[in-house]
C-alpha cells in the first residue's frame, strides 16, 4: 500500500491515527467497528497504493472487494496493521476483507471519500451497488 504504509510507518503516537466509526450492511449481515482507511473497488490496484493478489479478483464475477483496516487499539496491533501493508498480505485479522455485489456504509458524521481518485466532502452513509453486466461493448 505504498504511500499509505509509509505514513503508518511515521506514526509514533496512536492518537495521531484518525479513526472512523462505521457500520456497514452486506448481504449476510450489518457489521461496525473503527477503521482508519477503507477501499471499495473491482481492480488489482486501487491508485497504485493498495495492491490486491490478482488471482482473487474476478472483473466479470458482479462482485467488489472490500479491504477495510481496523483501528490499532495499541502498538501490536499497530504492528500487525504495517506487516500486512508492506507485505501485502489483508490475511491478519487487522483487516477486513471480503467480496460482495452491494455495501451500505453509515458513519457517525460525514466521511470524506474519493471515486476514481477525485475528491468527495463526504457523506455519512454510501450505498455502492455492482451493476454488473450494465453495459454491452460491441467489438
């Protein structure tokens, strides 16, 4: 996750993370917890920062995927949270991670977001809804 491990690196004092209380609605549930960064996409890479193994990920399954970091409550965690970036690996239990066609979001206040790398003020809930087969591309 490039950029965004090199930040976390530079955090000395966990009360510097910025933290975000979320809950979220999948098709199997409603989940919550605090988060410090989260991606929605269907891609290998999210802005060059967030690398995702590409033998899980399906361009035409219908699904996203969904990678979302839980806030380190200390400096183990923390640790956990900077192993699984620089080695790319969402597999410890500091991350979320799982497909789904639809995500609800609700935070407690406005969040702000990016879409393809533009910048969004923020909302304090965000439906994301795979339309998967929308478009017909004739060749």
């Amino acid at each position: 996750m490039g950029h965004f491990a090199y930040l976390l690196s530079g955090v000395t004092d966990l009360s510097s993370l910025k933290k975000y209380y979320v809950s979220y609605e999948i098709d199997s549930g409603t989940y919550e917890g605090d988060y410090i960064f989260g991606s929605v996409s269907n891609s290998t890479s999210v802005a060059g920062i967030v690398k995702i193994d590409p033998n899980t990920v399906d361009l035409s399954d219908g699904l996203f995927e969904v990678n979302l970091v839980k806030y380190p409550k200390n400096l183990i965690e923390l640790s956990k949270v900077i192993s699984g970036i620089t080695s790319s690996d969402f597999s410890g239990e500091m991350f979320s991670v799982f497909k789904t066609a639809n995500i609800k979001f609700n935070m407690s206040s406005d969040i702000p977001w990016t879409l393809d790398g533009e910048y969004y003020q923020g909302n304090s809930s965000i439906e994301i809804k795979n339309l998967s087969r929308a478009i017909s591309l004739i060749k």
